[in-house]
C-alpha cells in the first residue's frame, strides 16, 4: 500500500515537474520533480517519528556471586 502512495506521488510530481518545464526551463522542471516527491517522502517519514520516552527496566539485576580474590 504504501508503494501505491509513493507511485501516485511520483507521478503527480512527474505531471507539475513537466508542466514546469514547459513554463521554464529543464532545470525547473528536474528541481520541481525532486522538491516535490523528495518533500512528500520526507513529510512520510517524519510523520512516523514518535518520541520514545526512557523505558525503566523494573527487574532487579541479577546477582552473580563475586569471584574469589587471589591475594
């Protein structure tokens, strides 16, 4: 499903970069393309970023018995 989203987004960018083109120059056109669908992926992942708080383990540590000492 979400490589659905990205092919209608890329092809929506495809459709406004060529539009661009015609209206200005290639270099719009390629700068429009890459803004647009490099924008909506970044929106996507950003989107999905959630704060993780510490998590507190709340199992005592286990106790492992002390090695002998050589003196």
């Amino acid at each position: 499903m979400n490589l659905v989203k990205y092919l209608i987004a890329g092809g929506v960018a495809l459709l406004l970069a060529v539009f661009a083109t015609f209206m200005g120059n290639i270099w719009t056109g390629i700068l429009v393309f890459v803004g647009l669908l490099g924008g909506y992926i970044m929106w996507n992942i950003l989107k999905n970023i959630t704060p993780e708080s510490a998590k507190e383990d709340s199992t005592p540590p286990k106790e492992t018995p002390t090695p002998p000492m050589d003196n």
